[in-house]
C-alpha cells in the first residue's frame, strides 16, 4: 500500500502544442480510491498512463510511496492496472491468466509455486470465481472476464490498483453490480486506487474523492458530495450530478437575478458576493431536485418562484423529471430545457404544456460568472477553492 503523488506533471504528445496533462498537482493517500473524471479526452487516462509508466513524462515527478518513479519501468513501479478490454491470454484458462504474471518472474519476486497458489485461490474466492478456474475466457461472461482481469491485478499483491474505464464494455445493469463489487474489493483490501472514468455516476459512487478534469487541468478535487454541493465553477457544477444542473443566463438587477421579465431574490444566496456584479450578466446554477411545483417546505419563499410552461415529463418510478421552457425567448436565457424533479405520487399529474410556477429552494442555488469555466461567485472566498 502507499501513497501516490503528482507533483506539476505533465505531458505532452508529440505534434500537439496543447499539452494533454498541464502541470496537475495531486496528493493521493494511502488506502485512497481516487476517481478521475471529465469528458473524452480532459486527459484523465494519460494521467493513468503517466502513473502506471505506460507514457513517458514531460514535466514534473511522480512519486509511489516515497519513491520517484519517473525513470522507472512499468513491471517495478509495483502496481497492477486492469484494462477496460480485460486482455486476457485466451488460450490460458482463469487460473492460468490469473497466476501467470506471477509465475513468470516467480524468483525475482521471491515466491514459491505454493504461495502464487494459495494467492491465486484466495483472489478467486474473494471474487467469487472459483468455480471458473478451469475455464477459458471465452466460455465466460464479460462481467466474469473482467473479474478474472480483476484477480489477476490482486494476486500481485501491489502497492496501488490503476483501473482505466473497466466497466465500460458491460452492459448497464452489469455495471452497477461491478461498481459496488469493485467498492467491495476496495473496503476489504484497502488497497491506494486510482480509477478514470467518464461517468460522473460512477465517479461519484466510488471515490472517496473524486478529481474533476478538462482540457488537461484539474477543475476539483474533492470528496463527491462537497463537489456536488459546492462545484467550484460551472464546468464542474453541470459535469457533476444527472440531470444536470440547469442555468439560467440573468442580469443581476439590485438583490435579484432578472430573466425574460422574471427575477428570483438572492435571499439565501449570500447577495453580498453577487450584489457586487450588479448590472453584469451571470448564471443562476438550479438543481433539478432545488425546483419543486410547490411553494412549500424548503422551497417556501418569497421571490422564488420561476413560471413555466411544460414540454415533457418524464416518469421514473417514484420521481417525474418535468421539462419546462421559459417561454419564447427561451434560448435568449438557456442552452437546455428547465428541468425539474419531483415527486410522482403528489405531482404525477402534471402535463405537457400544462404552465406551473417552479419554487427554487434558494438555500441550494449558485450563481456563476460568465464563461464555461465561469466561477462559482456564491462559495465562500475563505474556502480558497482553486478556480482554475
Ligand atoms: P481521456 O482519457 O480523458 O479521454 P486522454 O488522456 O486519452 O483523455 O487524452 C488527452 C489528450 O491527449 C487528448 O486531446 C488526446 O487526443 C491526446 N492524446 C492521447 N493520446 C495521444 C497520443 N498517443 N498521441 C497524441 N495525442 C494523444
């Protein structure tokens, strides 16, 4: 086990100029489950890689336990990388493609023929495919293959687990089941991982933090739930969190936020950071689940009210996501539909083209600058969240 860290690494591919890591800083603790997560190609994989020692470094040290290991070759860096393809040997059954890697440097790595056995055995139980042993990976399931793909990085017993999009290839029902086997392993092993997806789903169930990329820099870093509820810009905040949060272009107009002849008051938003853009544009950032048809409970207010006119709803069991447009000019204020979710048993018969008025739970709401990577202007300054 050990602790990973990053210090200003980077990489460059050679014919680009944009670098595809820039200079990212990151401090992994022992017996963490990290989770890199951003859209295709926010350099999250080539951080994996750089880690694992499959791509050379451009910039900066990367250390695994106390050990830089930027000149050191994969096979000693002492770690174990499961692949989204599984690659497994097809002609070796379980046990073999389990015990191989093992075998193969058996005297270098001081073990005897009993003790990759007994490790082999014990990885298989604790994945529960001892049954499978004897087969060949073609007479298993995908969810099978990537279990073996799974033992074959325990059995190595390494001081951290690289996984690159290894649920990728199972279906959807398949991956949820995965996912909480995979945070099994990791309550049971304890074992420092570091795991790159592009799911935001997966990121958020997983990782004791999760880091949020795009376009090689690292936007956040942080457990999910305070990247859920405190997103330092809007990138992470519509990245994060399905539906996604919806934003509303407004003007900010003494205490309030005007759109399209409407205005929301900035009652629970600390108006003294947003009073400070009057008259400039920013975005109103709304959770689906921070609107309710209902001006009651938590979204009792005064000037929290947003009126709507439906388009769809969407039935989910016991929620509906109701989709709304604001009206004409609509696109003058957002890029998507309003959307709102809330409780099928109470607001089930709502319908399209039905005209509502959404309450906004203004405890919950952000407002941000201008910009994709706009700021979120509603977090405290004291928290010095990194705003890159
Ligand atoms: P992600 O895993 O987040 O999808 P990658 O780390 O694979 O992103 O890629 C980051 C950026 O580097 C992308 O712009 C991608 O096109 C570029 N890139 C990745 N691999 C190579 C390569 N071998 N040569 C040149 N550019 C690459």
């Amino acid at each position: 086990m050990a602790r990973v860290t990053l210090e200003k690494v980077s990489k460059l591919y050679a014919g680009n100029p944009v670098p595809a890591v820039n200079a990212i800083d990151l401090d992994i603790q022992d017996r963490e489950f990290i989770v890199l997560v951003g859209p295709s190609g926010c350099g999250k994989s080539t951080t994996l890689r750089m880690v694992a020692g499959l791509e050379e470094i451009s910039g900066g040290e990367i250390k695994i336990g106390e050990r830089v290991v930027n000149a050191v070759p994969p096979k000693d860096r002492d770690i174990a990388m499961v692949f989204q393809n599984y690659a497994l040997y097809p002609h070796m059954s379980v046990y073999k493609n389990m015990a191989f890697g093992l075998q193969l440097r058996r005297k270098e790595l001081g073990l005897s023929r009993q003790q990759i056995h007994e490790r082999v055995l014990e990885a298989a139980r604790i994945l529960g495919i001892t049954d499978y042993l004897e087969r060949k990976p073609k007479a298993l399931s995908g969810g099978q293959r990537q279990r073996v793909a799974v033992g074959r990085a325990i059995v190595r017993n390494p001081k951290a687990f690289l996984f690159d999009e290894p649920l990728s290839n199972l279906d959807a029902k398949l991956r949820v089941e995965t996912r909480a086997e995979i945070k099994k392993l990791h309550l049971r092993l304890q074992t420092t991982t570091i795991y790159v997806t592009h799911d935001q789903e997966e990121a958020m169930t997983l990782g004791d933090r999760i880091v949020v990329m795009k376009d090689g820099f690292i936007q956040q870093c942080a457990p999910p739930l305070e990247v859920y509820e405190r997103p330092v810009n809007k990138f992470v905040a519509g990245f994060v969190g399905t539906p996604p949060m919806n934003f509303i272009k407004c003007k900010v107009e003494g205490k309030t936020l005007a759109f399209g002849g409407q205005r929301i008051g900035l009652a629970g938003q600390h108006p003294g950071k947003v009073i400070k853009y009057a008259g400039q544009e920013v975005f109103l950032g709304i959770r689906p689940e921070s609107l309710c048809p209902k001006n009651a409970g938590k979204f009792a207010g005064t000037e929290n009210g947003i009126s709507a006119k439906v388009v769809v709803v969407e039935p989910l069991g016991d929620k509906v996501d109701i989709y709304l447009t604001l009206g004409d000019n609509h696109a003058d204020y957002m890029e998507r539909l309003l959307v709102c979710r809330a409780d099928a048993y109470e607001f089930g018969r709502i319908k399209a083209n039905d005209i509502i008025t959404l309450y906004v739970d203004l405890s919950r709401v952000h407002v941000f600058e201008p910009g994709d990577n706009g700021m979120n202007v509603t977090l405290s300054q004291e928290t010095g969240y990194a705003t890159a």
